[in-house]
C-alpha cells in the first residue's frame, strides 16, 4: 500500500522539483459593463467610432484593447433623450511589447453634437505596464490579459467621473419608483384628510 502511493506521487515529485513554472493564476474576465449603473444622456442616438492611428495590439493579446473600449462605450452610455446624439471616440488603444515589459494605453471620450457641432464632452484616460512577463507564450498571454483588464477597470472608473463631471447637464438621473396599486383595488393606497388642530 505504501508502495502504491510513493509510485502515484513520483509524478508529482518530478513536476514540483522539475523547474516547470507554477500554474497559472486564473484572471478575472471582462463580462462586460452593462451590470453597472448606466449612464443615460439625454440624446437620441449614439455612434461608436474608431480612431485607426491610435489602435495597437502587439502579439500575444487575448484581450484587444479597442473592442474592450468600444464595448465599455455601448454598455454603458444609454441614449434616453429625444434629439441630438452622442458620439463615442476610442481615441487610442494600445498594447504594446518591449522584451519582457507590457504596456497598455486607453484613451476615450464622448461628445454631444447638435447636427455636426459639438456642444459638450468628456475625455478619459489609463496606462498600465508590467515587466518581468516571462518568456513563454502562456505567460506573456497572461500578463497582456491581466494588464488590459487593470487598465479597463482604471478607464472605466475615470470614464464615469468625467462624464458625470463634464456632461451633467446632459445626464438624466434616473430613480426606480415603488408601483403604485390602482385606487380602486383593495390594496390600492387611499388618501384621507387629516384632522385641522
């Protein structure tokens, strides 16, 4: 018996002893931004557009960084108004590789325009960077993956404060109200005077 369970652990001996890298620590992926509180400007509709001299995704990148930008733009700007529109610019996004050094920038913004001529918007911006990645694919996909994810949640804190900082006059805030029963149902709420003292 005791046989048998030296020879089941040889293998787990020679891997931990190996020189092997440690597994892997799991990353949190991106579900998206649509469970945060939205923010509902009072336009019509909105566009997300690009800005092709300001994206880069240097190999290994399991997570580009300009469709993480502009997915953060459709999730959380709601056009809830009636005219106007709202133009979301990823102005730049890029992952970039020096040896064994990672570094991510974002940049976005989201103007209010009237026809063509811009009335009112807000700009944000994250960096982040990590070295000593390691020199294997699995490990240098990690850190681009873990570093994007850091920045995305940086642009995306600094995004809401601006927006709610520079474009208040075009924020609609909205409270969920309680449902009111008809009055005419038992349960429906009745109004009665109350005594003159």
């Amino acid at each position: 018996m005791i046989a048998r369970r030296l020879a089941l652990g040889a293998p787990l001996l020679l891997l931990a002893c190996g020189g092997r890298e440690p597994p892997p620590a799991p990353v949190p992926r991106i579900e998206g931004y649509a469970w945060l509180t939205p923010l509902r400007l009072n336009v019509a509709d909105m566009e997300v557009v690009e800005n092709p001299a300001g994206l880069r995704a240097d190999p290994p990148a399991p997570i580009v960084p300009a469709a993480e930008v502009a997915r953060m733009g459709r999730d959380r700007i709601i056009p809830s108004g009636t005219t106007n529109r709202a133009r979301f610019v990823v102005e730049a996004a890029s992952l970039a590789w020096a040896g064994d050094s990672v570094s991510v920038l974002l940049r976005a913004g989201v103007e209010v325009l009237d026809a063509d001529r811009r009335v009112a918007f807000a700009e944000a911006e994250a960096r982040r960077a990590m070295s000593g990645t390691g020199s294997s694919a699995a490990a240098r996909a990690r850190a681009a993956e873990t570093v994007v994810i850091r920045a995305m949640e940086d642009l995306n804190v600094e995004f809401e404060l601006q927006v709610r900082r520079n474009l208040r006059d075009w924020l609609l805030e909205t409270t969920p109200t309680a449902p009111v029963a008809p009055v005419d149902t038992p349960e429906g709420i009745q109004r009665q005077d109350l005594p003159r003292g």
